[in-house]
C-alpha cells in the first residue's frame, strides 16, 4: 500500500468516525426530545445519552446553538429528500412539481411526532425559533440544497431563477409548517398556482434564447 492510499484511508476512516459520533449525538437529541422541550434538555444529558462525554460534544459542534441548528439542519435533511424526489418526478411539468413537491412536504411535516413538539412550544423550548426569528443559518443550507437539487433536475433553469424559487419555497414551506392553514394538498394547489407561471415563463425564456442564439449561430455559418 503506498503512502497516498494509507493517508486516504486514514482520512476516510476518520470522517466516517466523526459522521458516526455526530449521528449518534443527534439520535441521541431526537429521543430526548420526544419527552421534553429543547429547553429543559442538557448538554450533559445528550452527551450521557449517546455515550460520550459532555466535553467531546462541545468539541464536535462548540455550542449549544450550533448543536440546535445541526439538528434541525439534520432533520430538515429528510423532507428536503422528498421534496427532491417529488421534482425528480415530474421533471417535464414543473407546476406538478412544485405541487407534489410542497404537498409531500406538509403532510410529512404534520405527521412527524419530533416537528408536532417543536410547533406546541409556548416561546420558552429554545428550538422553534431556529424555524422562525433565528432562521437564518437553517434557511440558507435548506435555500442552497434545493437550488442545487433544481438546477440537477431542470438543467434549463438559470442559477439566478434557481435560486429566487428555491428561496420562496422555502420561505412558504417554513410558514406553512408553522403556522398551518388548510389542507396539504388545497395548500400545495395554491401555492402552485403562484409559483408555477414563474417557473414556466422562466423555461420559456430559456428555451428562447438557445433558439436565438442557434438561429445567430446558424445565420453566421
């Protein structure tokens, strides 16, 4: 085995170490917090729980609220699966897509006992605030995730309209899990409906200018 393999070896065994603990940290969260609230929870208790010491938690994520976040961020991971799975779908009919797409993610949202805990806190479980006031770190991971997973699907939508479109449906998802109104399925109709001439006219547009640049490109030859 020559050096470069062992030094890639040693790095791959070290980051899979390191995704191990981290999970089995935020496994560890997940289970406490089917109990209680976010702020009635330990940094001693999580790190008790998953069989580590207070001190290599800390070492791992440095403070609390970052832990917070990562945790959200970890969960938020497994409805941005299903909404990516939901485009993937209907990759010729985008307005279907952003239909299915923010149905899918309601209806898991409404269902999972982890976000029915976080949406009863009365102000005081630290946690729901990472959804609202304090957005900002977990909307912009979940703003970039979805970007990219559009830009993968739909090779002709500019980065520019990508990114306008992945920021509102996150913005409207992260309010409508909040503070729900409806039906998943009415919702995600209407949303839909607002979203999908965008989508379509920026389709268009691009369809468009390949055409003129083909028909320049052709007048040129």
């Amino acid at each position: 085995m020559s050096d470069a393999t062992a030094t890639q070896d040693r790095g791959a065994y070290r980051a899979a170490v390191r995704t191990l603990l981290r999970d089995t940290l935020l496994d560890a969260a997940r289970e406490l917090l089917r109990e209680r609230p976010w702020s009635q929870i330990t940094m001693a208790e999580v790190a008790s729980a998953a069989g580590v010491s207070r001190q290599t938690l800390y070492n791992e994520f440095g403070t609390r609220e970052r832990f917070a976040q990562e945790f959200v961020i970890r969960e938020g991971a497994r409805f941005l699966g299903l909404v990516e799975t939901a485009i993937e779908n209907h990759l010729d009919d985008p307005r279907a897509a952003i239909a299915d797409a923010f149905e899918v993610f309601l209806a898991a949202a409404a269902e999972d006992p982890l976000v029915k805990l976080l949406l009863s806190d009365d102000g005081t479980g630290e946690m729901l605030p990472l959804l609202t006031t304090q957005s900002r770190p977990v909307m912009g991971w979940a703003c970039e995730r979805l970007c990219v997973a559009m830009r993968r699907s739909w090779g002709e939508l500019r980065e520019d309209d990508a990114r306008l479109l992945a920021d509102t449906f996150v913005r409207l998802a992260i309010s409508h899990v909040t503070a729900p109104y409806g039906d998943p399925r009415e919702t995600a109709a209407a949303v839909a409906r607002l979203l999908g001439p965008y989508v379509e006219r920026a389709f268009a547009l691009q369809a468009s200018s390949r055409t003129s640049a083909l028909a320049l490109t052709t007048s040129c030859a």
